[in-house]
C-alpha cells in the first residue's frame, strides 16, 4: 500500500503534465492506495508435513548423528601409532669402574609397530556402520511422533474453523431474532424477559467466538514451532479436507514393516550381534614388531640390531574369560530385546484392532448426525421461527429451537474432532 506522502508527490507530479492522462494516473495511485492486501497464503495438510521433515531441528538433529557414526566408520581401520625412542644399552652405571672400552655399552635408538588383526578390524568397521542405521531408524521414531502432533493440530484448527463458522451464523439468527423482539415489544406482541434473554445468548455466542479464536491461534502457534517458521507468520489451512476410514489389514507381519520404532529395534538387534562377532574376534591374536639399534660407544665393537615380531595368545584361560563373557551377555541382550519386540508387535495390532473398532462408530455415529440429527432440528427451528414471524409462537420457544439445533451442531463438531484425534492416533500406531 501507498504512504500518504508518496501518494501526494505522485498525483502532484501527474497532475502538472495536464489533462486526461493526470486524471486517468490520479485514478490508478487510488486504487493501489486502497488495493487490500495480498490473501494469506493456503497451506494444505501435505505441505505442513513436508515443512516439518525438512525443516524441524529435532530431526536434523539425527541427520548429523548418522554422520558421525559415518565417521567414525572411517577411522575403524586404522592401526595405533608407531612408537620411537632411544636410550642407552648395557651402560654401566656412573662412578663404575669399567675395564675395557667394549663394557661402555651403547646408544640405541627403536622403533615399534603394533599390527591389528584385520579380520578385528573389519569387524569394528561393520558394526560402526550399524549404529547410523540407528540414528536414522531413531529419525523415523521422531518424525512419526511429529507427524502426529502436526495433523493433531492441523485437524483441531479445521474444526475450530467450522465451529467459527457456526458461531458467526449462530450470531447472525440471534441479531435478527434480538432485532424482531425490539420491534415487537412496543405492540405487546414480546415479552421484555425474552429479549434479555436473546441478548444473553447474543454475548454468549459473541463470548465464544473470542474463545475459539484464541484456540486457532494457539494452533497456529503450534504449527509454527513443528515448521520451526517464526511465531508471527500466519496463514490458511484447508478447511475442506475430510478423512476417508480406510480399514487396514493389521497384523504383526504389517505392523513390523511399518513402525518405525520397530525398525529401530531391529537395527539395535543387528547392530549388537555385529558387536557380537566383534566381540568373538577378540579370540584372534594381535601382532607387533619391534627393531632395535645400538651404536657402540668402542668404535672397534660392530654396530648391532634387534629385530622382533610378536604374537598375542589371547585364548589363554586368564584372558579369555572377558571376551566369552561379554559375549554371553550381549546374546542374551539381544534375547531380550527379541521378546521385547514381540510385546510390542502384540500390543500394536490390539490397539490398531481397538481403534479400528472405535473409528468405524464414529463415522456411523457422525452420518446420523448429518443426515438425520441436524436435518430435523433444522426443520424444527425453521417452523418455529415461521410461527413467531406469523405471531404464533414466542421468542423463547425459539429460542429453545435454536439452543436444540446449536447444541447438536456443537456435538457434531465434538465428535468430529473426537473422530479426527482418534484417526490421528490410529495412523501413528499403524505408521501410515
């Protein structure tokens, strides 16, 4: 929109070119003076979640975890440093009396190298790559647990937005009974009492819109932080949308393949037994060089060297009980978390079998409201309110109808968001 001050220079400016053309330009800067503003923009229920996948920190979070695993993979292979030093070799101790040159000893110099087994370190590699599949599968975990609470609000902010709409047409019927009492109290044909009464459903109705805006905003707000966009930004939802209950076949076979904290405890269990042969590789030996060389201090004694290669012997009785133990407890870990996994496929299915069942009664229960419910107290309130239009009947009888109607409207809009919250619940636990 224009400021009041751009909008004088410019008229001013076109106006000294003369004749139609400052007139026609005056016209234009009007418009675009008191053009409104650009609509909100429209998000849809898919947008919202793509934002949150891209943009929510809680999950980019897992994205850099996996890559320090990935890292870490990296240098799994490595060998340990090579170790260097000198000293001294079979040199008397100061003040001793030394008979000939030769018992001067020597100055050494060495260098040693440990050589890792490469079927350990393979292994290490193997199960360091497994623990980014972990963090991934834990990304799922949170992403559906986002997900959820994203269509949570989204849904609550659709019904919101039909009840606004009720409330607003609700508002309407009572202005205009509020406005038919007025006229007709003066002609004894009201009674005082129901017009207060008209006014007290009125600022009732009025009272309740200010509340259901609030709440639209505090789903705005919510939607906000999952999409990690400022608290400020404001938009539409689509308020048409409606959910189809597609029954699923359920079972622990299907569930397995969709839940992501089931996938997540699946690569928990394969990346313990990779730890497990890991582990078991500790029964391999390790290896090590060392070369030593010694200068002599009697230039007529020869130069010498000691070179040495060495073997671990780990399956030794004092050193292999660590390695046979840690991996008896890391199998019955995996054990356990076998059973657990089973616990939690059995108790999935029951509750996607429970709330199947509780879904499928609402959709009946909400189709008697729209097609049986609501049609009738329509038709109830319409005849009311065109007997007291025709002086046949009084404003708190149609007060009465209207109160009817307005409360099965409100209980229909209960029991969709009920409907929606339990849809929601059943896709998290389905992982759709």
């Amino acid at each position: 929109m224009l400021s009041t001050k751009k909008y004088i220079v410019l008229s001013t400016f076109l106006k000294g070119s003369g004749g139609c053309f400052a007139v026609a330009a005056t016209f234009i800067l009007t418009l675009m003076a008191f053009a409104p503003a650009q609509a909100q923009q429209t998000l849809n229920l898919d947008s919202v979640l793509q934002r949150i996948s891209n943009n929510n920190p809680m999950l980019q979070q897992y994205n850099y975890r996996a890559k320090a695993m990935d890292a870490y993979a990296e240098g799994a292979r490595s060998w340990m440093a090579p170790m260097v030093g000198g000293g001294v070799f079979m040199s008397p101790y100061p003040g001793a009396e030394v008979m000939e040159d030769r018992d001067k000893g020597s100055i050494m110099i060495s260098a040693e190298q440990d050589i890792p087994n490469p079927v350990k370190l393979r292994a290490r590699e193997k199960y360091m790559k497994s623990r980014a599949g972990i963090e991934q599968a834990a990304k799922d975990v949170t992403y559906n647990d986002l997900r959820a609470q994203a269509k949570t609000a989204y849904y609550n902010w659709v019904v919101l937005e039909k009840q606004m709409a009720v409330l607003k047409d609700n508002e309407r019927i009572m202005e205009f009974m509020l406005k038919l009492a007025r006229i007709r109290y003066p002609y004894s044909q009201g009674k005082l009492g129901s017009i207060y009464k008209a006014e007290a459903r009125l600022h009732e109705v009025q009272n309740m819109q200010d509340m259901t805006a609030a709440q639209i905003a505090q789903q705005n707000t919510q939607l906000n932080m999952l999409m990690n966009l400022p608290q400020s930004t404001t938009y539409k939802i689509d308020t048409t949308l409606t959910i189809a209950f597609k029954e699923n076949t359920v079972d622990s076979t299907y569930l397995a393949s969709t839940r992501s904290d089931i996938r997540q405890l699946d690569r928990t269990i394969q990346s313990m037994q990779l730890n497990v042969e890991l582990e078991k590789q500790e029964r391999l030996p390790d290896f090590k060089l060392r070369f030593d060389h010694m200068y002599p201090r009697d230039p007529m004694m020869p130069q010498q060297f000691t070179a040495m290669g060495m073997v671990s012997i780990p399956i030794a009785p004092w050193s292999s009980k660590m390695y046979k133990a840690n991996t008896k407890a890391m199998n019955l870990e995996i054990e356990g978390m076998q059973r657990e996994r089973q616990a939690m496929l059995n108790e999935a299915e029951g509750m996607a079998k429970n709330m199947a069942l509780e879904l499928r009664s609402l959709h009946h229960h909400l189709a008697n409201y729209t097609t049986k419910i609501i049609p009738a107290l329509k038709k109830n309130y319409d005849v009311t309110m065109l007997a007291y239009e025709q002086n046949n009947a009084q404003l708190t009888e149609v007060i009465d109808a209207w109160e009817a109607l307005n409360m099965a409207q409100m209980e229909y809009l209960q029991n969709l968001l009920q409907l929606y919250q339990m849809t929601v619940s059943y896709e998290k636990e389905i992982e759709r």
